[in-house]
C-alpha cells in the first residue's frame, strides 16, 4: 500500500491532534521527550507539551511528517536538524559520533489499525528525502533491535533496526546491546 505524506504546517495540526489523540500519545508526550530535559519533560507532560509542540508548528518550524491513508492521518514520524533534540547530545547511547551537522529521526507513531502495513518505513523514506531536500547532509536514526523475533510496539517509537538496514543506513555506533545508532550519508 502507498501512503500520502505531508511536513505537519499549521493547515495540519489539527490531523496530527487527531493522530495522537486527546493524550498527545505515550503519557502526554507530543513528540517533546527528545527536545527536552527529564525535568522539562515531567514539568510539561500533556497540555504544557502539546502548546509548546503547537508553537514549533505555528512558528513555521516542520517538527515531522504525516502519513495518510485516504486523507485519513495515521503515522507521524518526527525529523529535523540534530540541534532540535536536546535529549540527543545528553544521552550517552544517542550523543554525538563526530561533529557533522546531522538531521535526527526520533520519534514513530502509527495508528493501531495501521501497523505492520508499511507505514512506518513509508514515513522513514520521506523522512530522508525531507531532511535532503532541507539541506542535511546526512540524517541519523536511533532504533531499537528487539531481543526477541517480536516486541510490543510500544516499545518501537524510534523505530527498528531493521527498518534503517533495509533503507540504506549503516550502523556508526553501538553504545547498548538493543540501540544501534544509524546514519545515512548523502
């Protein structure tokens, strides 16, 4: 199946709402946990999370890309300049390799009824041409390896592995047994 996809302007958001439902997903979250400290996270969880998201969108920043079936939304993929994600220069696993200005991929939401039918690797290979056509001049991802043939998905936000593989990046890093660290060179 082929999937629609669209950087989330603000003649978008409110398909992005619908995508991630009155709680904004995983407890609140709306895509801020990579942007913020562990403080500003739990300080903000929910509403305070969702208006600062609003505000990267209003500000005319593209903070991801939606995917849609039918005009219907149901995937999100977040992707941006590396800079956009405090989180990413503080965790020992994501930190940086080298000083090339990279774009990151952090973050996946699919809608339940729409798993395990392409989405995600749609929004990944949209994410690439977005970050490329933007200027980046590589783009980075931070998947999961699951230590098991399946793995809930809940636990597959910032993606698979396997997902990078099969779209062309290479492992640069390995800082925990289940989180490569992927990159795609342009």
């Amino acid at each position: 199946m082929s999937y629609d996809t669209h950087p989330v302007t603000p003649g978008r958001w409110d398909d992005l709402v619908q995508l991630f439902g009155p709680t904004g997903q995983q407890g609140g979250c709306w895509c801020m946990w990579n942007r913020q400290s562990n403080r500003e996270f739990e300080e903000c969880k929910g509403e305070a999370n969702r208006e600062s998201l609003r505000t990267i969108v209003l500000a005319g920043r593209v903070p991801g890309l939606l995917a849609y079936s039918d005009q219907t939304p149901v995937g999100w993929v977040s992707v941006g300049p590396r800079s956009d994600f405090a989180r990413l220069q503080r965790s020992r696993i994501t930190k940086p390799v080298d000083d090339l200005p990279v774009w990151s991929i952090t973050c996946f939401v699919i809608d339940r009824h729409h798993r395990r039918q392409g989405v995600a690797t749609e929004l990944l290979a949209a994410a690439v041409n977005h970050a490329r056509s933007n200027g980046a001049v590589a783009v980075e991802g931070y998947p999961v390896e699951p230590r098991k043939d399946t793995m809930p998905e809940i636990f597959a936000w910032m993606g698979v592995a396997s997902m990078f593989v099969d779209a062309g990046f290479e492992e640069v890093a390995r800082r925990s047994e289940h989180r490569p660290f992927f990159r795609l060179v342009f």
